[in-house]
C-alpha cells in the first residue's frame, strides 16, 4: 500500500514506522523544518517540507496513486479541511482523520445517526472523513474497560464471553516454576497463554516454557474464569467500592460520564456498591476553572479543586483510603508519579494516563496497575483501518514486540479449507480465538480446526511478521 500521512509528530512518526515495517510505501509531510529533519533520521521514507493542506503539494507527494491519507497534525481543523479537500478530487480514497476536540467528534456521530439515510451509497461522509479517530474516547474506553476489571490488569475483551488479561506471577504461586504444557493440571478451566513477559524479552511461548516468578502472563480466558487464574498466578480480584479521578481534563470527564452512567448497572454488579455516587467516586483537579466546570456538571460528585500530590490534603479527604485512583491529567509523566505517590499511601489499584509504550513500561516496573499509551492506542486504532477491510482490529502488546490481529478469512486467503495443525508457524503466531460467523461465539481453536471462508480469526504474531501473517490469512497488501 502507498500512504500519505500529514503531521510528523509522534503519532505520525510512530505510525510511519509501522507501515514501514510492514514494507507500505510511506510519504510523511510537515511544515516544521526541525520536525521534519527529525523524522528524516529515523524513518526509511520520504520525509517532505510542506504544508499538508496543499493539493497541489500532496499530489507531487504521490497522492493519485495512493490508497490512503492520515491527517495527524496537531490541528483539528487543519486534518478535517485537508480530508474535505482531497474528498473533493479524490472521494475514492480512503481519508483517516484524528480529530481531538469532542465536540466534533460527538457533533458528527449524532449528524450521522440523525441523518443515516442519507449517509448511503451516493453520499460522502461528513467533512469527507471516512475514519475519525478521537484520542481522547479511545484512552477513555480503554480506562473504563480496565475499571470493570477491577484495575488490576490489562484487558482486551472479544465477544461477550473471552478475553485476553496481562496477569502478573507471584513468588510461590501455583504457577512459579511450572512448565506451560503442565498448566492444565492446575484447572480444568479453558485456557490458552498467548504471550509472556519476561525480564529480558516479550515472546510467544511453547509447551516447553518454563513460568517464572516476576513474569507476566498474557492469558485467554472465559471472563468468569479469569477470577481463578489470577488466583493460579497468585493474585485476586479486589472490590473497587472507592475510586478517586484526578484530571477533569476531556479524557476524565469522559471516563467519569461514563462510569456514572454505568453506577447502578457496572458498580452495583461488579463491585457491590450501596451507598451514593458521592461517597464512592470523587473527581480532583488544580485547575479552579476546571474544578469548577466538571462540579456544575456532574452535581452529584464530590469535586475537589486541589493538589492530588498534596499529603496533607489527601488524608484530610480520605483519599487515602480509597481503593483505586485513576490519574488523567494531561501531563503523563506526572501521571505515573501521581500514581505512585499515591500507591505509597495506601491506594492499591492504580491507573494512569502516559504517552507511549515505553512509559507504560516504566509505569509497570513502578508496580502501577494499568498503564493506558495514549498515542499507541491512537496509531494501533489506525493501522486496523489501514490493513484492508477483512482486518477488524489491530492491538499492540507490551513493548511492541507482539501484535494481536482480529481478520475475517477472505475467499483469497490461503488457509481455506486448511487446518490449525497444517498451517501453524512456530515462534511467528499462535491462533487464539474462531468466530463461525457474527452470530455465533468465539471458541478457542484445536489443531484440527479447518478454517473457511467468513471466519472471524484472532491471532497473535511477532510485529515484524504480522503483515506476512495478514496477507497469508487474506488481507489486503
């Protein structure tokens, strides 16, 4: 595929090198000269000066040629024109846009539902976007995802019965020492390991594998059954009956809307909950305009316009003695020290907001439950749309060493008719999950499972094969 992608920060860098590495042919563009002599030295592309609003820049830069555009560029406004602009001329191509004020986001989802008839076969999408990415409902999904899972480990859900949780080994657990063709000893409960993250790499297991303290398991399970694996790994579902927000920043009064929405539903069923919002969850934020906003907003909230950092504060308050913190503000950095701090006084399950995979990582090593990597959330949302349509999903594991795919078997796919055991690569993917149709359940797969066409399939392969691997199962180049 030949991408075009304007805006050469971070997420357009990072998403450069991943196309890259998947052998796409990939123009970045930026009107920031240092910006773009940074990206020239790390990328294997063209890298060009210029402002990306141009057409007559972007088509010199290949784009009538090109499969996909990406507006990236720190300006709302500068990706939605751009994407307008070159619908006008090009309304074939597809158009992918970030897009970081909610307003547009939201604005544009109720136009679209509102006016779903017209939205048809003979008429273009709003502002010409044909994928709008908002950072800020990607982080805040991810945040509420992991809430409903008692904070204390990563997790990526498929259907309504598996998912795939990031669970930590304790020293002396019934897992330390055991090797992984043995697990099933220890349960007669379905399971699958899908990765494990040891000190010195992030790899796909064999049956030889030895478990070891310190490592962490990624682990495919029936959702009612992940309570006793954590078990296994010598950890345990904790009731979250007191949650505390800091950041009334657009991410947290997101995840606040949406945990006060799911009070009686999510907490009353998940975390047994009886007594009023207001003594359960509080919001905190420095910022007086903020603090303000977010209480006349959500009156039945307790808001507090403070320092989370503040000691004395934090006891006076109680926040001490809460059961999770969750840290949003728009300083990721201070996010995991904020997360720390306030573990050290007594909060055990923590969340916080960081930039990259590379924070998350050190957020791990700080014992910080769950790190969310805002930009990788945002360049992983995009690759799924830039992989062809049969892929439905792309999640970066730990490091980026690993990718999770979601793909339907196409009629082009060279495992039509093929079984598990006759297609199987080790050391390159393992096949975690088949879906015989949308209506049907995700099963976890045997070595005799034969694979056909309109299968959904769920696999996870190392980075640097993923591409090879989608293609092999019918992807689009």
């Amino acid at each position: 595929m030949k991408i075009v992608i304007i805006g050469a920060g971070f997420t357009g860098v990072q998403l450069a090198k991943r196309l890259i590495d998947g052998k796409n042919d990939v123009v970045l563009i930026d009107n920031d000269e240092e910006v773009v002599r940074h990206a020239s030295n790390r990328l294997d592309c063209d890298v060009i000066q210029a402002d990306g609003n141009n057409l007559t820049t972007l088509e010199e830069a290949g784009l009538a040629k090109a499969d996909a555009l990406v507006c990236v560029t720190s300006s709302d406004e500068v990706n939605m024109i751009t994407c307008s602009l070159v619908d006008s001329v090009y309304p074939k191509l597809l158009k992918i846009a970030r897009v970081r004020n909610y307003a547009y986001y939201v604005n544009t989802a109720d136009a679209t539902r509102k006016h779903a008839g017209a939205f048809g076969e003979n008429h273009r999408p709003l502002y010409g976007i044909d994928v709008m990415i908002h950072p800020d409902v990607e982080a805040a999904d991810a945040i509420v995802n992991a809430v409903e899972h008692g904070a204390l480990t990563d997790v990526i859900p498929f259907g309504d019965d598996y998912e795939l949780v990031r669970i930590p080994v304790e020293a002396g657990s019934p897992v330390d020492g055991q090797v992984l063709q043995n697990l099933r000893t220890l349960t007669q409960k379905p399971i699958l390991v899908a990765y494990i993250e040891s000190a010195d790499e992030t790899s796909l297991p064999s049956g030889s594998t030895v478990i070891k303290a310190d490592d962490y398991l990624g682990i495919l399970a029936k959702k009612s059954d992940v309570p006793e694996f954590l078990r296994l790994c010598g950890s345990k579902m904790q009731k979250l009956n007191k949650i505390a927000l800091i950041g009334a920043n657009r991410i947290g009064t997101i995840v606040a809307e949406r945990l006060i929405q799911r009070k009686k539903s999510l907490f009353a069923r998940l975390f047994g909950l009886q007594k009023k919002m207001t003594q359960d969850f509080v919001i905190i934020d420095s910022d007086e305009s903020l603090a303000k906003q977010t209480a006349e907003r959500f009156p039945d909230v307790k808001v507090f316009r403070a320092d989370a950092t503040d000691e004395a504060f934090l006891q006076e308050e109680g926040i001490d003695s809460f059961d999770l913190s969750i840290c949003v503000t728009p300083n990721y950095e201070m996010n995991i020290v904020m997360a720390a701090f306030i573990k050290s006084l007594g909060v055990k399950n923590g969340i916080c907001l960081v930039s990259s995979s590379a924070f998350a990582d050190i957020a791990y090593k700080l014992d910080i439950g769950v790190a969310v990597p805002l930009r990788d959330t945002v360049v992983d949302s995009i690759m799924s749309h830039l992989r062809g349509s049969s892929v439905t999903g792309i999640h970066t594991v730990s490091d980026g060493t690993l990718e999770i795919l979601e793909i339907t078997v196409t009629e082009k796919s060279q495992v039509n008719g093929e079984m598990l055991k006759d297609i199987a690569e080790n050391g390159k993917f393992i096949m975690l999950m088949v879906q015989r149709g949308a209506s049907t359940a995700y099963t976890i797969p045997t070595g005799n499972t034969t694979f056909s066409t309109g299968d959904n399939l769920v696999l996870i392969a190392m980075s640097d094969e993923s591409q090879r691997i989608l293609e092999k199962f019918g992807a689009e180049g």
